[in-house]
C-alpha cells in the first residue's frame, strides 16, 4: 500500500516537472524542395532543440530566411516536422488525440504580422468576438461572453466602443492590440507572436510590447516572441522577468542565453554584427566598419561547416569543414568553434582580440 | 529533370490506357449488338432469310468484325490496332476501313477549327490586353458591354442567325459542304478559293463564339495586374506606354492563355459535331454523327480513340511547355 | 533665385477629392526649400502625408488629387516648374533631373524581365544613343562595387532575395546620376543587418555623386545615421524641421520627443516607455493645432492657433515655444 502510494507520489512529481517546459522542441527539422525540374533539398530548420518554460518569454531572433517563420508554423501545426518532435505539456503534438488536439488549439493562439490580413473585413468585430467565445465554448450565456469581451478589451487598453464596427475603422495599431484581444478570449497559455509589431508605426509599438509584457506578468502567460528587431527584442527582455534568447541563422541556433545575457555580452560572431547593426538614434554614434556581402541564400542553407562561414570575419578551415557542436559558455550556450576548448584559434582570438 | 519527365510520361500512358480501355468496355456494353442491327438492316432491304441462312450470315459477321473472339482478345487486338493505326472495318461502309474514312475527314476538321482557335486567340487576347490596360475609356467599355452580352449565348443560335443571314437573306456564302460538289481537293486556286468559301461561315460562327471568352478573361488577368507595384515603377521611370503594355502587362499574363490555346488544339481532335451538323461540314464530328445513327462501333471507337489520345497528348506537351513559358521557373535551382 | 536650392516647395496643398465638395487634406500648406548637395529626411508615420509629398514630387499623383501651390526645381541652367509639366514633359525629365526609388522593391521588378534588360530599358527610353556593350560595362562595374554578383545580369528578379532586389533598385536608380533621388522607406521590411548594408551603400553613392538625396522613412534612427537635416511631418505639416544633431539632441515638439524615445536602446535600463501620447480611434481638428488631440501638453489656445517657432536653423510648430 505504502509502495503504491510511493509511486503514486513519484510520478506527480515527474508529472509537474515536466508540465514546467511548456513547449519542447527537440531536434527538429524540416525539409523543403526549391524549384521544378531541377530541385535541391534545403533544411529550412536544421536540428534545432529549445524548451520554452510557462510564464517564460522566449525571444526569437533573426534576419529573414533564418527559419523563424517556418519554426513559428511547425509550432501551431501548419507544417508537419521532417524529423524531430515538439511537445506541448509533455506531449507529443503530432501524435495528438482529438481533444487534445482541441485544447492545444485554444491553447497556443497566434498574433500575426499583418493586423490587415488576419481579421475579416465583412464582419463586425464585435459579432467576430462573440464567436471566437462560443467557439471555444468558454462561456455560454450573452451577459458572461460580453463580461468576457470587456476584460479582454480593457487589458488591452482599447477603451473605444467596437459595438458595430469594423476592421478598416481602426488603426493598424489598434487593430492588433484587436488582435491580442482576439487571442486572449480563448484563455490561452501559450501566445506566439510573429514579427507582432514591424508593421506598426514606431511611436506605437512600445504600447503593444508594455500590454504584452504586462499580460505575461498578470496571466502568466508565455509568449514565444520572434523578431528581427533587437532592440524591439531588448526592451521585453528588459521590462519582463523570465526570459530567454535564441539568435537562429540559416534554419540553426547559433546562439542561446537567459536574460539580457545576450546583449550585453554577444558570443556568436552573428550575434555580435547583429547588435552592431542596429541603428543608433544618436547621430554621433554612427557604424565604422563595411560588412562582407552575402552570398546567395541558398547555397549558405547546404553549406557543409558553420552556415555563417562565408559571412563571418573570424572564419576558421575548421569552419568550413564541420558544423561547430553547441559549446557553454557561462550564460550561454554558442554554436562557434571559437568556443571550444580543442580547436586552435590563435589566429582568430587575436582578430577578436583586436576588434573588441 | 529526368525525374520529372519520366513521372510525366508513366502518366500519360496510364491515361491513355485507362481512357482507351473505358471506351473498349463502353463501346462492348452497348446494349443493341452492332451485329443485330446489322441484320436488321439486311431485312430493311428486304432481304428473306432461313433461320440457317441467317445464323450464317450473322456468323460470317462476327468472324469478320473479330467479334467471334472472347473479350480479352478482343481488348488486346483493339489496343495492338491502335499502335499500328488499325482500327478495322467500318460497319456501315463495309469493307472500308475506319482509318481512312478518319484520314478524309480529319484535315476538315483540324483545318477549321484549328484556324478558328488562332484567330479568336489571337484577336481576343490583343482586345482584352487593350481594353484591360485602358479600362477607362468609352471604347473598352463598349467591348466589354458587347462581349459579355455575347458570351452567353448558345453557339447555335449564333451558327444559325450567320446562315440565316448570309446564305437566306444575302446569300452570299454556300451552306454546305468542304467544296463545292464539282472541284476536286488540291492544291489549285479554283480548289484553295472554294475551300475558303465553304469554311468561312463556319469558322466565323466559331470565331465569334469564342472570342468572348479569351476577351473577358484576358481583360480581367490584365487588370488584376495593372495595379502591380512593378507597373507603377515602370510609369515612373519614363518608360513608354507600349513597352508596359507588351513587355510588363502581357508578359506576365500570358502563361494561364498560353495553357489554354494548348488544350483547347488537343480538344480540336473532338471535332465540333454541332458546327459540322449545321454547316454539313465533312469533318470528324459528322462522322461521329452518322456512325452513332447507323450503329457503326468501329467508326465510333476509332474516332473517340482519337480524341483521347489528341487531348491525353495536348495535356502532355502543356506540362512540358511550363518552363518554357515561364522563364522564371526554368532557372529556379 | 537662390541656386544652391535645388528645390523650393511653397504653400504646397494636396486633397483626396472623395466627392465635389468634400476630401482628405493629405499636404496642409507645405513650405520647404531644399539645398543643393544634401540628404535631407523626412520622417513621419503613416497618415503624415509623406507618401504624397513623394507623389506630387514625382509627379505620380492619381487624377482624384487637387494641387494648390508651388514646387520648383532649380538647376544650373534652368528652372522647372513641377506642377505646370505635361505628361511628354515629366516622361523625358524622370531619370534625368530625378530618380525615384519605391517602397516594396520586392515587387518593384519585371518578374518576367531579365535584370540587365530592365537597366537596358530605363535607360534607353531616355537616351537613344547610349551604345549597349559600354552600358554593359558601366552595369557590370556597378554591380561589383555594391557587392552583387556579375551573373545576377542574366537572372530573373525571382531568384534575388529581398535585400539584393533593394540594391538592384537602388542602383537601377542611380545609374543615369540624376540631380535628385527620391528615396521612399527604402529600409523598410529589410532586416537589421541587410538595412545597415543598405544605409552605407547609400552613403557612399552619395558620397561620390555628391547630389540630394530625399529620404523619406518613418526609422527615425536611419535619419540618426544617414541624414544631414530632419522635417518632422504629422497629419500633412511639418511639425519641426532642423539639423540632424540639433534635432536629436534638442528636440522641441512633443510628437518628435515621443518619435525618439520609442527607440529602446539596447544595453540602457530606461525601465517601461510610456506611450507619452493619449491613442485615440477617431482624430479630428479642423483648427489650430493637429496634434492637440493626442498631446499631453495640450492648452486651450491649441485649439484655435499654432505659433512658429525659429531659432537658427531650428523650426517648430508648437505653442509651448510662444512664449521664447
């Protein structure tokens, strides 16, 4: 009896153990084909692991064509993985029974690029939130779905009637704040938001990110944050408390740290010209070096070594041979030989030696 | 690239395959056996038979037809026909076989209508890429309003007010046949000119049946596109009106009107049955016609064979042409 | 006439006509004289009128616009009066005087065009005479000292990514050393390090062309970088207009303060950002100041005026200044 309580007791607490990683992406990878007759293979996403913790920010960065779209869709389910799985709550998501199914869709909601594009334009909005709430069959009764409509509408501070309008009635920033709204009617636990606020005007994003921020730290709510924006980056993992980074090049992690790790102390060479890219608003603070060009697209996707070799100025032979293994760094966890303890990079530790 | 083209190929012969077979199953199910009629024909002519006389006669038929053999052998002996161009005796023209009586009535056929697809392709797209790209103006409009008055009427009513009116009221032009009954098919002036003469009504009929659809969808393509950020550039670098027309308006709405000439040639094998009825045209389509009135299997599935084959291979080369319409897909690496 | 203004907008005012009577103001009396040589920025979000200040300046405006006012460009030996051109006019004097480089340049290419034959066709509608191998040759050169391979010649635009198409625009615009460029939010949808790259190509073109550049862009940190002087627009005026480090150190307008402090930067603690502006669904002000319905700072003779403010080079259109 004390035996079977013991075991009782031991997988509860396995159980909540693992229910503290959100989501688990662990070694996925997804194919595409390019082109008719003549197609290559590339690896949009290429073994890539990370877990993302409840009530965690996870900053997803990196250029266009690192993946993190394609990731963004293998999350929600869009597109199947090649290889490799992603657990939600433990579980694996493609091998979800129907109702789990359901839950995870209520669960993991979306907020896209476009605030234009993800509402339509024929329906009142407020006859569209309505229906999001029965939807999910969180509440039933006219007076609990418009209670439920109007918290959601204060959190995101809109405090304009939306009682018979429509989309186009709105500015794009408010229109994703909307957006948000939308999300947060199904009670979600996981909130992915997709480039949220590159299209806004700039005078109104810091309003969306201070209502994400805040959301993560009233609901809990985790939100998995991909932008190309550092400095859009920077500021939620400096207003919010549980954060990760992971910087993605070319369909890899090239970089992973907690915190402002990242930003303040920059190991990846990528990660460095990254943060060195990023404009400054004081005009005396102008860029000195030239970057090297960028080679087509494609071929870095199938290089065989490091995909950032071609680009990088710290370029080891070793680089381009053999794809660097993820090293510890303090922090942080690097995908670049320069981190490891083996490989002799006198040559290239001077290089970086001098441009520090 | 091999890849693709054998994937391709394996299609096309399946096609052919299940398409040809369907039409042998189809044709050996009928419920009235051609051998019937036939017989039944004989005592049309007044014909008084034994029963011996006609069990043999009926079985002299059989033998000859091959219709004596068991079906299996029957369907490889109809498929071994199509690769050597075989597709045996007419019934109703016995002993003449079918292959001939389609080679007199294909180049009627093929040469109508294949004329008629180009004109009205060529036509309609240059008036839709013109009236689409100034959609604005009273002239664009007027087509418009014209064409989409035109389109929904039925291909008859438009063959049998052109004959009404240039062959009753002015008669102007001959109502039937490929020539006129005395000149005989060569290469002749007298010969060419009545050809001309005798196709022009029918050919104008299909001109202008079809020109309403090439029209309206060219103009719709050409004025989704108009709005394109790639149009508005070229305005503003100073380039002139015609070369936006041509090299960036119709360039990249050609390709789905291309895909479309391409089908529409291998529909041409269908021959145009109603066209050929009501102008007594001697193509494949009023073959067809007396076939299926005289009961004439073999005439059928020989001209339906035709057909499958001419739309199964049309659809093939579209495939393959893809890349060489579209420039921009062929590099893709 | 001044000659080192190369452009001189005077009470510039452009309407949407929705119906006879009544239309959107999108330029709100407009003056600015523009000199010879500089890159000069216009910042402003969406609804600033920006984007049609760009089409009347390229003569694109569609035929619903009504102008008032008066734009001239002054060169050596002559002066054009923009808005009286015709349409041959505007057509021969495009890629010659000004050159445009668009929003979006991913769409901004023939897809069904070959690159070279694109710069073939630009500048051979201007200029009838140019021998084709030299032009070959002044391409291929181009193409090297930006960094874009030779072989993107003979490509279709489809293969180029979102960055390399911006460099072929850019280029493409800047070929035929025009007297100006017009340059519409050419960093915009480009990530971080593609909009760096593309920022000092730019400079250095305008380093050795040494013409004016108008860079229209609501980043205000890419005016930070690369412009000489800033004109702040909202709803169709310029609400401040000075020198790039003047504006950035000094800046008076409310609106221009909030613009600069939405930029986080990364490594300073500046804790929460608060919007700074009151965000409303519906703004109207027929009079006096536009941005009074948003402002913090908003006073009751907001409503019916706004007072110019000048120091040096420095011009702001805000009634907390009356009093200086």
């Amino acid at each position: 009896m004390i035996m079977k309580l013991n075991v009782i007791c031991m997988s509860h607490t396995k159980e909540v153990k693992e229910m503290e990683n959100l989501l688990e992406i662990i070694n996925v990878s997804k194919q595409f084909r390019s082109g008719l007759y003549l197609g290559t293979n590339f690896k949009a996403v290429d073994n890539v692991s990370f877990n993302l913790e409840n009530g965690e920010i996870l900053l997803l960065v990196g250029e266009s064509g690192c993946g993190k779209t394609t990731l963004s869709n293998l999350i929600l389910g869009i597109l199947k993985p090649s290889s490799g799985f992603i657990k939600y709550k433990g579980k694996i998501t493609s091998k979800f029974r129907r109702n789990e199914k359901r839950s995870f869709i209520r669960e993991v909601q979306p907020i896209f690029q476009d605030p234009y594009s993800t509402f339509n334009p024929f329906v009142r909005i407020d006859y569209y939130f309505e229906e999001v709430c029965s939807n999910f069959g969180i509440t039933r009764s006219k007076s609990e779905i418009e209670q439920k409509i109007n918290e959601v509408l204060n959190q995101v501070k809109i405090d304009t009637e939306i009682k018979g309008k429509f989309v186009h009635q709105f500015s794009g920033g408010q229109i994703q704040r909307l957006s948000i709204a939308r999300a947060l009617l199904a009670n979600p636990s996981l909130l992915i938001a997709d480039e949220a606020v590159t299209m806004i005007d700039a005078s109104l994003r810091v309003g969306i990110l201070n209502i994400l921020s805040d959301l993560n730290k009233l609901l809990n709510l985790a939100i998995l944050f991909i932008t190309h924006d550092l400095s859009v980056g920077y500021y939620m993992v400096e207003l919010s408390e549980r954060t990760k980074t992971v910087v993605m090049y070319r369909g890899t992690i090239v970089e992973e740290a907690t915190g402002e790790n990242l930003f303040l102390n920059p190991l990846h060479p990528y990660t460095r010209q990254l943060i060195e890219s990023v404009p400054s608003v004081d005009p005396n603070k102008k860029w000195h070096s030239a970057m090297k060009h960028a080679v087509l697209e494609l071929e870095e996707f199938n290089l065989k070594g490091c995909k950032y070799s071609k680009r990088c100025p710290f370029a080891m032979k070793i680089c381009e041979e053999k794809e660097p293994n993820l090293f510890s760094v303090e922090h942080s966890r690097v995908r670049c030989w320069l981190y490891s303890d083996t490989v002799d990079k006198s040559i290239a530790l001077n290089k970086l030696k001098k441009n520090q | 690239m091999v890849k693709y083209l054998v994937e391709k190929t394996v299609f096309l012969i399946l096609t052919l395959l299940i398409g040809l077979t369907m039409i042998f199953i189809i044709s050996r199910s009928t419920p009235i056996h051609p051998i019937d009629t036939l017989m039944q024909q004989l005592s049309a002519y007044g014909a008084q038979l034994t029963q011996q006389q006609y069990n043999s006669i009926k079985d002299t038929y059989l033998k000859l037809y091959g219709l004596n053999q068991p079906v299996i052998s029957q369907y490889f002996s109809f498929l071994a026909g199509i690769f050597s161009g075989d597709f045996g005796p007419s019934f109703s023209a016995f002993p003449t076989p079918v292959m001939s009586l389609i080679e007199r009535a294909l180049p009627w056929t093929v040469g109508l209508l294949l004329t008629a697809l180009i004109i009205s392709w060529i036509l309609g797209n240059l008036a839709g890429l013109l009236a689409g790209f100034f959609d604005k103006s009273n002239i664009s409009k007027f087509f418009q309003g014209l064409f989409v008055v035109l389109s929904p009427v039925p291909y008859p009513i438009i063959a049998l007010l052109l004959i009404l009116f240039f062959v009753f009221m002015i008669p102007s032009f001959p109502i039937m046949g490929g020539t006129a009954l005395n000149i005989k098919v060569n290469f002749s002036l007298s010969s060419v000119l009545s050809i001309l003469e005798h196709a022009f009504l029918p050919a104008l009929s299909i001109v202008i049946s079809s020109l309403a659809g090439w029209f309206l969808t060219m103009r719709s393509l050409v004025m989704s596109i108009k709005s394109e950020d790639f149009i508005e550039f070229a305005k503003l670098r100073g380039l002139k009106k015609r070369k936006i027309i041509f090299s960036y308006v119709m360039r990249n709405v050609m390709s789905p009107q291309i895909t479309a000439l391409a089908l529409n040639i291998g529909f041409i094998f269908n021959g145009a049955l109603v066209t050929e009825y009501l102008f007594s045209y001697p193509g494949l389509g009023t073959l067809m016609y007396r076939a299926i009135l005289t009961g004439d299997m073999n005439t059928l599935v020989g001209v339906a064979s035709l057909s499958v084959i001419g739309i199964t291979l049309a659809t093939f080369i579209v495939e393959l042409m893809i890349p060489i319409i579209d420039p921009t897909i062929r590099q893709e690496r | 006439m001044n000659v080192e203004n190369i452009i001189k907008i005077e009470h510039l005012r452009a309407i949407y006509k929705i119906s006879k009577t009544s239309g959107i103001n999108a330029l709100d009396d407009i003056n600015i004289e523009m000199k010879k040589g500089q890159i000069i920025g216009i910042a402003g979000e969406s609804g600033s009128g920006k984007t049609s200040l760009l089409k009347v300046l390229t003569h694109s405006f569609p035929p619903s616009m009504e102008i008032k006012g008066n734009v001239s460009i002054n060169l050596q030996d002559k002066s054009i009066n923009l808005l009286k051109l015709s349409d041959s006019q505007i057509q021969s004097l495009c890629w010659k005087v000004w050159s445009y480089v668009p929003q979006a340049a991913m769409n901004s290419l023939n897809p069904m065009a070959k690159i070279k034959d694109i710069f073939w066709e630009t500048l051979e509608s201007h200029d009838k005479t140019i021998n084709s191998y030299e032009l070959e040759k002044q391409i291929e050169n181009a193409f090297e000292k930006v960094g874009l391979s030779k072989k993107f010649l003979n490509f279709y635009s489809n293969r180029l990514s979102g960055g390399m198409r911006q460099r072929v625009i850019i280029l493409l615009a800047t070929i035929s050393r025009p007297n100006i460029i017009y340059l519409d939010e050419p960093t915009t949808g480009l990530d971080l390090v593609t909009q760096r790259d593309v920022i000092q190509l730019l400079q250095s073109i305008h380093n050795e062309l040494n013409n004016t550049f108008i860079l229209v862009t609501h980043d205000i940190s890419i005016h930070a970088q690369i412009a000489d002087l800033v004109h702040v627009m909202y709803k169709g005026q310029i609400i401040e207009s000075a020198l790039t480090n003047e504006i950035f150190h000094n800046p008076l307008h409310p609106y221009t303060k909030n613009l600069i402090n939405s930029v986080p930067i990364i490594g300073e603690h500046r804790g929460k950002i608060e919007p700074g502006i009151k965000i409303l669904s519906t703004e109207m002000s027929a009079q006096g100041c536009k941005f009074k319905d948003r402002c913090q700072f908003a006073m009751p003779q907001c409503d019916k005026y706004v007072y110019t403010y000048r120091l040096n080079d420095h011009e702001v259109k805000c009634n907390l200044y009356e009093s200086h």
